[in-house]
C-alpha cells in the first residue's frame, strides 16, 4: 500500500489548499438587502420620533431666519442633531425645550447612530464573539465523539449515532473541504476545516479529550495516517475506522484501531447474500439502516435477567459481551446472565433508544 508521505510533492500542494480552523454552527441570518432595509426602517422611526417631539415643543425652540419654528424647521432639527452636524441656527431656548433635548432627544441621537454604525460595529465584534463561543465551546467538550470525514459513510454513522440518543454538541466533524464542513455546520455539527493526518487539526478537534473517533476517509493509507496521528494523541479512545480494501483492515489494527469495518467486502458480501437469498439480503439491509424495520443495538443486562438462560431474555439475543469476551448466543458459557453482562439484541426500530437501559 502507498502511503501519502511516499509522494512528498502531492502532499503539499494538498496542505497548500487546506486551510484548519473551527467553525461552530451558525443560527439563521437574515439577508443583507434584508438586514439594511430593517436598519433604515428603524433609523427613519426615531428620525419620524424626533420630529414630533420638536414639533410639539416647537415654541420652546428658536430660529436665528425667522424667529418662528416650522413643521420644516422641526425635520431639519432632528436630521441635524441625530446626525451630530449641529450648525446651530435652530436652537432650544426654554428650560422644557432644553430638558427635552437632554432626556429624549440625546438618546435618540445614540440610537439613530448606534443604528446607522450597526453593521461595522457587527463586523468589528464578530471576531470578538467568536472567540467567546470558541473559548466556551473548548471549556465544555468532554469525552465527545469526532468524526473524520463527512462523505456517504461519515454521515451514515452519525445518522446512527444521533438516532442512538447522542446529542449534535457532542459531535466534531473533521474534514478538508471548506464546503463539505459549511454543510455539517448547516446540519448543526461543529467542524474542523483541515487534513486529518496532522496532529494540529486533531487537537483543535480536541481528539486528545474525545471518547470515540470514528475514521471514514475516501483513502486507506489516509486511514492509517489518521489512526496513527489519532492514537498518539488519545491512547483510551475508541477508534472505528473503515477501509475499501480488505487486505489493509491488518494495518488499521496495528495503526491503533480499535474496530475496522471493510466496506467493500461487507458490501459484496451483502450482494451475494441478496442473490443466494433476497428475503436474508432484505433482513440484513434492515438490520443496517437504522430506525427501519430491525435495530441491532448493545445494551446491559437489566436485574430482571440475571440468572436467565440467554433465550429467557427479553431481546432476541445475538451474543453476550463479558468482560473483554464476546460469546455468542449459542456458547454454552453465555448462560446464565450475569448483571456485568452486555447484550447484542436485536430489537424493533426505536425501542433500544425509548428504553434508556442504564449504563
């Protein structure tokens, strides 16, 4: 197998068009036209207020042309005190008027300009506020679960993970493509822009405070390198990876992979179940997509079963995990139950997830 660091050329003009930063899911915003027609509307309405405190209270003010204040002189007031101009030739004389000016009409000239300004004040503290969510968003991480890759399986096995009860905040997609990310971000996942193979773009993954890392790379020498990468930072996560090849699963394993799924001979493996047999083909593709028809989900063993033959149980069993040992539902050892056991059952789509067996 030809591993990435055999053709030093590619991998660099490769790490020249990736870029690895963090992007946290954005709420909906609204379009510009949008948000600039809102911002005049309300800079027009305390233009609109202002006007009409002067014109009601235009006998306290004064004009230096004529002595006599106008619904004119009353807009011409307003625009030039809300817009800080100020030249001075419509000015308040009495104590009502200048009493005005200081308790409605100076803050409604902040307002008018805090509006006005709004859009660069949003762009200068954008930077500042993303920041903070970063920050905030490191502080609360703990034991999440990162998924490098975010292709056709990446995305199958977060569909079965959040289908499981596992929330979106506790998932980090990790991926090169700005866009690929822009769609999880879209989805409600936080991304990581960047080449899985290099430690820096893991860490702001925080993959060395992750429980579970699931690898679904196009590539499988770019699976080991992941794996690799990903165990010398977390030596007690779970890692799951998958490869196309199955002669590479051997490498995955001593990369530091705890599981290895081949896709390709699990695929060929389901084709020629279909063909021997369509109805056990239709049985094992419902048992693979998840929430349809049959789930096989892991759960303990609850009091009620301790001491139960394995066919006493309330699941349809397939093996029984113990300890580090995985015995299958026809091991004599399997039975009877013990309450440190784990059970492979098949079940009914959605129960595993409405039961919440304890862990």
């Amino acid at each position: 197998m030809k591993l990435p660091g055999q053709d030093a050329m590619a991998r660099q003009a490769d790490e020249q068009l990736v870029t690895s930063r963090v992007k946290l899911p954005r709420r909906a915003v609204q379009r510009p036209l949008r948000q600039v027609g809102k911002r005049l509307l309300m800079a027009l309405a305390v233009l609109a207020l202002t006007v009409l405190i002067v014109w009601v209270d235009r006998a306290g003010y004064h004009d230096n042309a004529d002595g006599s204040v106008s619904f004119l002189d009353s807009v011409y007031y307003a625009t030039v005190t809300l817009s800080t101009t100020g030249y001075g030739d419509v000015v308040p004389h009495s104590d009502g008027a200048r009493l005005t000016n200081v308790l409605l009409v100076t803050p409604l000239r902040v307002l008018f300009l805090i509006i006005l300004v709004g859009t660069t004040l949003e762009v200068l503290t954008e930077r500042t506020r993303d920041e903070w969510r970063l920050n905030r968003w490191r502080l609360r991480l703990r034991d999440h679960t990162v998924i490098v890759g975010f292709g056709t399986k990446g995305r199958s096995a977060i569909e079965t993970l959040t289908a499981t009860g596992l929330k979106k905040e506790q998932i980090v997609v990790v991926d090169p493509g700005s866009k690929v990310i822009e769609a999880a971000n879209a989805a409600g996942f936080v991304g990581v822009v960047g080449d899985a193979t290099r430690s820096d773009v893991l860490i702001r993954a925080e993959v060395q405070r992750a429980r579970q890392i699931v690898i679904a790379t196009q590539r499988d020498d770019t699976a080991v390198l992941v794996t690799l990468t990903a165990r010398q930072l977390n030596r007690g996560a779970k890692i799951v990876a998958a490869v196309r090849e199955e002669e590479n699963a051997p490498l995955l394993r001593q990369s530091g992979a705890d599981a290895v799924i081949t896709s390709a001979s699990a695929a060929g493996r389901l084709l020629g179940l279909s063909v021997l047999s369509p109805s056990a083909g239709a049985v094992m593709e419902d048992l693979i997509q998840q929430g349809s028809g049959l789930d096989l989900i892991e759960r303990p063993v609850i009091k009620a079963e301790v001491g139960l033959d394995v066919r006493e149980a309330d699941d349809l069993v397939v093996s029984v995990l113990r300890g580090h040992r995985l015995i299958g539902y026809d091991d004599p050892a399997a039975s009877p139950l013990q309450l440190t056991d784990r059970l492979i059952t098949i079940v009914r789509a959605g129960k595993g997830a409405s039961l919440n067996y304890p862990e």
